[in-house]
C-alpha cells in the first residue's frame, strides 16, 4: 500500500502505530506500505527521538549551499545596482571583476539575489518579426561609419531639448551627445565640427532621413551631407520608417533615455553634464556584451583622416560636362531648365554621356541621376552610387 499523496502524514502515523502494535514485521510492513525497510527505520527513529514533529516532511534544500553570496559580496552587489540601476547581472559581474581582480559569482546567481532584493524591475517581452529586416553593415574597423540622430526632444527650462547623438558602428563608441533646442542644420554643423576636429574624417555616415539628414529630393541630399560629400565622406541612410537599419544606435538612445533623459534637469547647463556623465561612463565603464562585456574605449581609435582647413571644391573629370545650380535648383541644359535639388543650389554637378546618348548626373562621387537627352526627363536613381 503505496504513501498516499494526499496526506503522507497519516501513512507515517499509521505505519508507527503498527510499530508499537507490533503487528506483523518489516519486511511485510514495507511491502504493504510500499515504501523500503530503510524507510521504516528512519521514521521509527525520528518518532523516538521527536515525536510526530518528526514525522513532518523536511527540506531537502542544502544547509550550507556552495553557490551561497557571502555579505561582503552580497553588500557590494546591492551597492554597484544602486549605483546602475539599469545594468543587467551580466554587466554588474563583469564591473566587480573589473574592480576587484577576483572571481565573482554566476550572473545567473546574482540575477537571482538581486531578484530577491527587489532590485529587478520585470520587463515586458517583445516579440518581432525580423523576416523582412534589413540590417545595417558589420564595420570591421573604427571610422568605416559613423551613425548620427537626434534622440526624441523632452523638456527641459520648459523647451524641448533635443539630444545629438554620434556613434562609432564597429566600436559602439559614444563621439557625441549633446542636447540642442532645435534640430537646425547649423547646430549640427558646430557638433560635428568639433568632432571631426577631435577624432578627424569617417568614410561614411549613416542616418534617417529625417531633416536635416535627409529629405526627399534627388539622392535624399540635404544641406548637411552635401557638405558631408565636399569632405569625401558617404552619406548613407536607412530606409524611410525603418528605425532598425540602425540597430545599434537606437539600442543606445533607449540606454541613454534610461539613464539620461528621465526626468529631465532643471537646466540646459546641468543636462549637458547628465550627457557628459552618461558618455563617459558608455564609453569607459559600461560593458557591452556584443564586444565580449569590454567597453568602446577598448577598440575605438581615432581617424588617420584630419579635417581640412578650408572645405574643399568639387572638382570633375575633364570628360564631364559641368554646369552650374541655380538658387532655384536648376541648371540650363539643351535650352531648358532642368530641375535637380534645392539642396545643390550654388553648387556644380557633372553630367557623364554615356553610350545610348543620355548622361548620368553626378555630385562629385555620388551618382545621382539620369538625364535623358532626348526627353531632356530627369530619372532618380532609387539607391544612388558612391563611385570614387
């Protein structure tokens, strides 16, 4: 007769009744019981000793676990939380190895105790489709691309500030954030100067194409990367609506909206070192785990390419016909205005013949357009060319 599930207990008193009874032996009690003869003496001597108490089921968790935190670790665990309150255990570990040269515990255990603590906020698990997602480009060294964008604006002094962010793709390091009242081309023409200044030229620079980065003109071109182009450096934008074809400065602007942002400061002055504090730790302090829980500073290196003194001039093959943008965005071609971007005006492009008689528009290296001799019709290319 197996233990009851429902009630174990009063199998035990039972069988203890039939002990003292002394009714049949053993063997047969464990065969009528289903439990072992090994059993039967261990409840018998629990009985002797406690009484029923010791007929109660016990914990089977070790008394003296050997994953346990000890309260030094325990202590300086809740500190580094405090101190990061968005920081995972994976990174919280990783610090605390980083500061103390020892050998810490499992992030799973940390996870846990830091459970218990009340110090882990739940998350609510998002689910996405990435069938049709197309990501951004691996960069393998420092430089190869830049991604620039504005943070959503929040109010600060009751204006909107909007913080100008400027990242490193390959080594995630944080050139820029700084907070502006407007998303004028002008301010972030002064950021980006003082950047190139400091860390010199990118190949390229990836963005939305939001203004003042992009627009919807001929190559999306805008102000700001016409002079991008003047300085050899690639506009390069993600697709209209598509936030996730620049995965890695998006998953930055929620840290930093986290850490950063909310609430607001009670002054520009006192955001402004709210950013300052956050880049420096992003960049020196936090690991990340997509570069194996090391920080940016790890692998970022400055760009071999200085910032010229004097913004260069456009210049085209001797083959090219060259013709100049009016302030109106046109250019006189067969005897007739040609429309081609506001964004070009008072500048010069090139137009190429090629074999069928019509010509291809060019921007410097940035291939652009086709212009038909005939039809004398401009024709957008969908995804213009870089064509050094």
């Amino acid at each position: 007769m197996p233990w009851k599930e429902t009630c174990p207990m009063q199998q035990r008193i039972r069988l203890i009744e039939d002990l003292i009874l002394g009714k049949l032996n053993i063997v047969e009690r464990a065969k009528i019981y289903g439990v072992s003869r090994s059993n039967i003496y261990k409840w018998r001597k629990r009985f002797l000793s406690e009484g029923l108490a010791g007929l109660e089921e016990l914990s089977r968790s070790p008394h003296n676990s050997p994953q346990s935190l000890d309260e030094e670790v325990q202590k300086e665990l809740i500190e580094l939380k405090h101190a990061h309150p968005t920081w995972g255990p994976k990174k919280i570990v990783t610090l605390m190895k980083r500061n103390n040269g020892i050998e810490c515990p499992a992030p799973s255990s940390v996870g846990e105790f830091l459970k218990k603590k009340g110090l882990v906020r739940s998350h609510r698990i998002r689910y996405r489709n990435t069938g049709n997602e197309q990501r951004a480009c691996d960069y393998s060294k420092p430089n190869e691309c830049w991604s620039i964008d504005f943070k959503g604006q929040f109010y600060v002094e009751k204006a909107n500030c909007y913080p100008l962010t400027l990242t490193d793709n390959c080594s995630r390091y944080l050139l820029r954030c700084k907070g502006l009242r407007s998303t004028a081309r002008v301010g972030v023409i002064e950021v980006l100067e003082n950047a190139f200044e400091e860390f010199g030229l990118p190949i390229s620079i990836r963005s939305d194409t939001g203004s003042p980065f992009g627009s919807s003109g001929i190559g999306r071109l805008t102000r700001l990367n016409v002079w991008f182009i003047k300085l050899n450096i690639q506009p390069v934008f993600g697709r209209p609506g598509k936030p996730q074809d620049n995965g890695k400065h998006e998953r930055m602007h929620l840290t930093l909206k986290n850490e950063a942002c909310l609430p607001g400061s009670a002054s520009m002055v006192m955001q402004q070192k709210a950013f300052d504090k956050f880049r420096n730790e992003y960049n020196f302090e936090r690991p990340h785990e997509a570069l194996g829980q090391l920080c940016p500073a790890s692998f970022y290196r400055k760009s071999g390419i200085r910032m010229p003194t004097i913004t260069p001039i456009i210049t085209y093959p001797t083959s090219f016909d060259v013709r100049h943008v009016n302030k109106k965005g046109e250019i006189a071609w067969l005897g007739k205005r040609i429309f081609i971007s506001e964004a070009l005006c008072d500048e010069f492009i090139g137009l190429d013949e090629r074999e069928d008689g019509n010509f291809e528009v060019y921007f410097g290296p940035m291939y652009l357009a086709v212009l038909g001799r005939n039809n004398r019709k401009l024709t957008r290319l969908v995804r213009p060319e870089w064509r050094r």
